[in-house]
C-alpha cells in the first residue's frame, strides 16, 4: 500500500521537480557555452599556450593586435564578405520567395531545387566549387573553349578573387535558407492589401515595395542580422577554397581563420587568439545593435 504524500512533500516536489528537469540543459548550456566563453576571457589578458599555463600580461595581448598586418587583412576580408553579402542575401531571397509562393503547376520543383543547396555539406560543396574554380577546371576549361578568355582567371590564387568566390558560394548556399524564413513571413501579409492596391493601379513591383516589404520588416530584420553575423564568421568556404592556406600569402584570411591560425598546435597563442575572439565578438555585435536601431527609426 503507498504511503501517503504529506502536504509539505507535494509542495518540496513541485518546488524541485522542474530544477531537475531543467538541470540536464543547463549543465549542457554551463559546460559548452557558459565555461568556454569565461575561460576564453580570462585566457585573452594571459600568454597561455598548449604545453604551459602562462601568465597575466595584462593588456598586451590586445596592444599586439595594433602591429598585426595578418590581423588587419583578415578584418578586412570579413568587413568585405559581409557588406557584400548583407544586401544580397537580404532581398535576393525575398525576391525567391515572392516567385515560389505563388501557386501554379512545377513550383515546389522550384522550392526543393533552391533549397537543396542548404542541406549539403558546406565542406563538400566547399571542394566541388574548388574543382570548378581551379586552373584546369570546368569553369576556366569551358570559358577558354569558348575564347571568351585566353588564359586561367586565378579564382582561388588571387585574394580578392578568392574572396568573391567563397562569396558567391555563401550567397548560391544560403539562398534557400533564407527563401524559407520568407516564405513563412509571406503568410502572414495580409491579401486585401494587395488587392486594394491592384484596385488603386499600382503594378507589381510597386505592390512589392508598398505591401510585401513593410509586412514583412521585421523578417527582413531577423535575416540582415543572420546574414551579417554568419558573414562575419565565415570560415569553411575560404579555409577549403584556399586548401587552408589562407590565398596567396594568407592575405584571404577571415578573422575566424586567424584565430583557428594561432590556436592550432603544439606552439599555438592561445592568449592572442582568445583576445582575437574577443575581437570577434564585438565586431558581430555592432552590426546587430547597428540594424536593430535602424530597424526601429524605420518603424
């Protein structure tokens, strides 16, 4: 026979019972975001490497950052992929999206294809691109069979061609990503808007920017600030493009690359990366706080 549950057992157990179903989580949550994040601190004002614990340098790990060319480069690369990537991957999308959703015979062909690229690898379809792009490869092969050029364009050997490739493969895989969030944003915008505005004359592509771009602003929103920050930390198309070499000279480096760049090996700075890290971090924040406050003088 079960013993009875005294008033003051029920009450301890509904007090714990969701502690501990939420305890799992959040020792998951402490162990890979929480611990890393505030050793990653500490680690940046320390000359830390793998084979010794180091000691406090205070600031001087961030005062190195001032004479790093290598750093200035990557900072560069990466400002470049996301001003390029930014407007690209904000309207092309939505533009996809506006095409797709409309009901009419073939059209879920046309989703499954523009999504397809999203669930590939983005280390294998980093190494297809790079077969495509090389010296001897189709693209080069294909436009000097046809004489439109005399020669190899150096697609992964030049920096900045490097960098426009690593770009138009972000934009040619993030597509349908973003197509999707749209696509489930468009739902949501009223149709009576479209028709009064049809009654009132107004064609296509001023219903687009009068009704379909206010409705869904705030989804506009929600991607510039995905974009801008994965643009940010870009780090497979570049590392594979450039067969991790960072380009000619490591020149085409992100800023991400850089931190893996000193964090590797027995010899690695674990210092300066974390301080680069650091760096990093702030760097993404400006763009969100930056769209955020645009965002809301918008409205």
């Amino acid at each position: 026979m079960t013993a009875p549950v005294l008033p003051a057992q029920g009450a301890l157990r509904r007090r714990i019972t969701p502690w501990l179903l939420v305890a799992p989580a959040a020792l998951w949550l402490f162990v890979f975001n929480v611990w890393p994040s505030l050793n990653t601190l500490v680690l940046a004002f320390t000359n830390a490497k793998p084979l010794s614990g180091g000691h406090f340098t205070g600031l001087d790990n961030f005062g190195r950052m001032l004479d790093d060319d290598q750093l200035v480069d990557a900072l560069l690369n990466s400002v470049v992929f996301m001003l390029v990537c930014l407007p690209v991957l904000t309207l092309l999308p939505l533009l996809l999206a506006v095409l797709v959703e409309k009901k009419i015979p073939g059209i879920t062909f046309f989703r499954t294809a523009f999504y397809t690229p999203v669930v590939a690898s983005a280390v294998v379809v980093a190494l297809i691109w790079s077969w495509l792009l090389s010296d001897r490869g189709l693209v080069n092969g294909l436009a000097q069979a046809m004489g439109v050029l005399q020669g190899p364009l150096p697609f992964l050997t030049d920096r900045w061609l490097l960098v426009l490739s690593a770009i138009t493969l972000t934009v040619w895989k993030g597509l349908g990503y973003y197509m999707i969030i749209y696509l489930s944003a468009l739902g949501n915008v009223r149709r009576d808007l479209h028709e009064a505005a049809a009654v009132d004359g107004a064609g296509a592509v001023r219903r687009f920017w009068s009704v379909t771009v206010p409705g869904v602003r705030n989804t506009m929103l929600l991607v510039s600030v995905l974009v801008a920050v994965s643009a940010l930390r870009v780090f497979s198309e570049l590392f594979v493009l450039s067969n991790g070499t960072g380009g000619p000279g490591g020149r085409a480096m992100s800023l991400v690359m850089l931190i893996q760049l000193y964090s590797r090996g027995f010899y690695g700075h674990f210092g300066y990366a974390s301080a680069l890290s650091i760096l990093l971090f702030v760097i993404t924040i400006g763009p969100m706080l930056l769209l955020t406050r645009l965002s809301r003088k918008a409205a």
